[in-house]
C-alpha cells in the first residue's frame, strides 16, 4: 500500500512539473503577446521604423517635455551640418553645470565625432551646447535648425527651444510627442554613423591640445548583457537587438526613452515619455518591443535603387529611362501572414512620356503597394535613377541615340536587300538577253548548216519556193 502510494504521489508530481514545464512558455510567448502592454508613462508609441506604421500607442500625440531625448535631434542636425573629422576648438560661453556634464573648457580642441560620442552616451549637457555654437553659431539659431530638422521628419508638434533638454529655466515652450520623437528617430538610424553612436556602449575621449583621455558610457540600459545599477539597485534590463537610442530625466519631463530593437527584417521605434523611475522607462520600452516583434513583422515589398518600371522618354539618348524608389518600401504586416500573395505593387506615373533631358532623381509619379481590397498599404515616390541627356537629330523622328546603331544596321540592312534585289534583276535580266542571244545564234548556224546541205534554198525562197 505504501509503495503504491509513493508510486501515485510520484506520477501526480511528475504530472505537474511536465504541465508547468510545457504550458509556462506558451503563456509568455502566446497569450499575453496578443494583449497591448500595460505602460507606466503617461504618453508611449510604438511604431514600424521601416513602414512608419503606429503598433501601439498611448496619448502619443499629447505635447510633453522631452528632456535629454532633445540630444537626438542636435546629433542629427550636426551629422548634417559639421564634417565628423572636423576639429573644433571650444568656443567662449557659460556653459551648463547641472545634471551630466563633461567640464568643457574654453580652447579645448576636440574632434566634433568625439564631442557627438561625449554628448550621447552620457548626455552630457554642456557639450550639447557646444555643438549647437560650432553648427549653428548661436544657441537661437540652432535651435531653428533643430525644429526644421524635426519637421522634415515629419514631426509636426514639435518646439525645441535649446539643445540639452535641461529645461531648468522654465522652457515651457520647449515640447515635443512620442509620435514626433518616433518619427524623427526612425529618420536618424537612416544614417550609418547615427546608428553606430547610438549603439555604443563606450567609448574614448580625446582632449588634442592636452592628449587627455576620458571614458564615456551609455545612460541605454538595454544595451548591457549584465546588471548594472538603475535607481540605487542593481538590475539586469538587456534586450537582445537594441541597437539605441537615446533617453533623458529632468523634474519635469520625468524619465524619458527613445529605443530601437531589430530582430530579422524589422525594426521598431519605442517611445516612452514621463515614467516614475528609470526602471520604468525601459521595461516599457521591453514591453512595446515584446509586443511589436510577436505580433508583426516587416514585409520589404519593393527595395531602394533597383529597377521596378520604365518610362518612355521622347527625343532622348536613351529612349526609356529607369524608375525606382529612394528608400525601401516597407510595409507592417501580422506575423503569419503571406503578402507576397496578397498584395500587389502598382506604378502609378505622372504621365506615360516625357521630354528629355531627364535628370537623375526627378521624381516620375509613385509606387504603390495594395492589399486585396485595393486599399493603400504603403508607398513610396518613383524617382528616376538615371540621367538622361538631350539626343542627337534623329531623336526628334524618335530615334534615340542607344538606338542609332541599330538603326544604322537594320538601314544597311535595307540597303543591302535592296542592292541584292536591284543586283539579283540585273542578273537576271542579263541571263535572259544572254538565252535570247544564243537562241538567235543558234538560228543563224542552223539556217548556215541548211544552205550549206541545200545551196539552192535561197534561191527556192527568193521564187516562192518553185523550182526553175
């Protein structure tokens, strides 16, 4: 009895385990992936950085301080401004003391990529200041610069009224939305050596008059595969595929992120604005990107610089030119799914020709991707991807200048068919005045042969053929 009682209690025990054991990862990975995350910020947004399409989001278009996340911004607009190598000496002014700063002196010299990596990974808030004075000349105007960088973005409510995001002096005017942040971080990791900052973890400082180096490290706790301390504790927030960006932390606007995570083909943009803690911003960020990546999935439906239609181009050297596309065109699709089948991809042209000459670039109509139901999934502007240039003479008969050499054959070719026809007659020709010619003589020795057999032939047709 006791051993059958063992034998039962050792089953049930196995029983659960194996049910745990099985069923506990299909909760994590299954169930719980299809519900929109519960988030600590006041306003988040997840979003596609390929397609652009909005996965989740909570009061993303609600206007808040953005805090350091402002750094972004003045990294992308220096990246488009100042030469990476560029050595910049440190210019006069009272730069920030508060919050991450990194002690810049007047007359110090430094490469502007080591101010960029300086200002990033720490968020150090008075290198920030000197970027803008080396890019812009004066804090006002590279403010402006910053606010038409966001707009060409697409980011249509956002205001920076200074370069760090300390907004110490009541800036109150200095705001942004997660929408906006998104979009204007989908644009920077467009750009190789953005992406490469913002992915490092640390990285060496070089003061060039003095020699002096300084280790800098990233505030991204994602990015590091161990604990590291966050809010007086040590904790462990690695997310595999992080690749940045970017966060901030001031009184008012809270803790802030900007993160990116990329798993295979697709690559999503979190935004969390306004948390309690910084363990917060980060485990919002790992819940958006959980819920992104099991979810959906990004479908490159056309890619960037490839041929995809052609355009007949009138009097041209080229009688058609190459369209594509500038970026790829990506569209958010639900994991699982097969848009290769169900969708489709239709150039729509501004008009069926054009004049030459065509310059590289000009855009020529849009490429479209539709789903079954014809409804616009994405789309992007078809560009041409090659010159083309005014063509010679024949071009205006519509003979283009690639087509004249075989334009020359095909006429030589007529030429040639019309000489061999002429040439071929006169042969021809010739043979039968040559058939007539023997014919005739062979009639004059035939008749010669007959008064040579009859000498009085002549004679008997000269009198009517009778005998005298």
């Amino acid at each position: 009895m006791k051993i059958s009682r063992y034998i039962r209690t050792i089953c049930a025990a196995a029983v659960i385990i194996l049910t745990v054991t099985l069923c506990s990862p299909a909760e994590v990975s299954g169930a719980s992936s299809d519900k929109t995350p519960s988030l600590s910020g006041t306003s988040a947004v997840l979003i596609d950085a390929g397609s652009g399409q909005v996965l989740c989001e909570k009061n993303a278009y609600e206007k808040r301080d953005p805090a350091s996340i402002t750094k972004m911004l003045n990294a992308m607009v220096v990246l488009d401004t100042v030469d990476m190598d560029k050595v910049v000496t440190i210019p006069e002014y009272s730069y920030e003391t508060v919050g991450h700063v990194f002690g810049l002196k007047a007359g110090e010299k430094y490469t502007v990529k080591d101010l960029l990596y300086a200002m990033m990974l720490p968020s150090n808030n008075d290198v920030a200041e000197a970027l803008a004075l080396v890019a812009g000349g004066d804090i006002e105007s590279f403010c402006a610069m910053m606010n038409d960088k966001a707009e060409a973005c697409g980011g249509k409510d956002t205001n920076f009224t200074n370069p760090n995001g300390l907004n110490n002096a009541g800036q109150e005017k200095h705001r942004t939305t997660a929408m906006d942040l998104a979009l204007i971080a989908s644009e920077g990791m467009k750009n190789s050596t953005f992406r490469e900052i913002v992915k490092t973890k640390s990285y060496t400082v070089t003061e060039l008059n003095s020699g002096r180096e300084r280790r800098v490290r990233s505030t991204n706790a994602c990015l590091y595969d161990r604990k590291i301390k966050i809010d007086d504790k040590k904790v462990r927030l690695y997310y595999k595929g992080c690749n940045g960006i970017k966060t901030g932390l001031t009184s008012v606007a809270g803790n802030c992120f900007v993160g990116s995570a990329r798993k295979g083909n697709t690559e999503l943009i979190a935004v969390t604005l306004n948390c309690a803690t910084a363990e917060e911003k980060f485990e919002d960020a790992i819940a958006l990107w959980d819920y992104g990546f099991n979810n959906y999935r990004t479908y490159t439906a056309a890619k960037a610089s490839e041929y995809v239609y052609e355009l007949k181009v009138k009097k041209g050297d080229l009688a058609q030119v190459d369209l594509g596309i500038r970026e790829d065109l990506d569209i958010t699709v639900d994991r699982g799914s097969k848009p290769a089948e169900t969708t489709e991809i239709r150039a729509v042209l501004n008009s069926d020709e054009v004049n030459a000459p065509v310059k590289k670039g000009t855009v020529m109509g849009r490429l479209v991707c539709l789903d079954e139901e014809g409804n616009t999934l994405g789309e992007r502007e078809l560009i041409a991807l090659e010159n083309v240039e005014e063509g010679w003479a024949l071009s205006a008969i519509g003979i283009a200048d690639e087509e004249i050499p075989f334009f020359i054959l095909v006429l030589a070719l007529i030429i040639s068919a019309v000489l061999i026809f002429l040439l071929t007659g006169r042969i021809r020709a010739e043979r039968r005045r040559q058939r007539r010619k023997a014919r005739r003589e062979r009639a004059v020795r035939s008749r010669e042969r007959e008064r040579e057999r009859n000498p009085f032939c002549d004679m008997n047709d000269r009198k009517g053929g009778r005998n005298v």
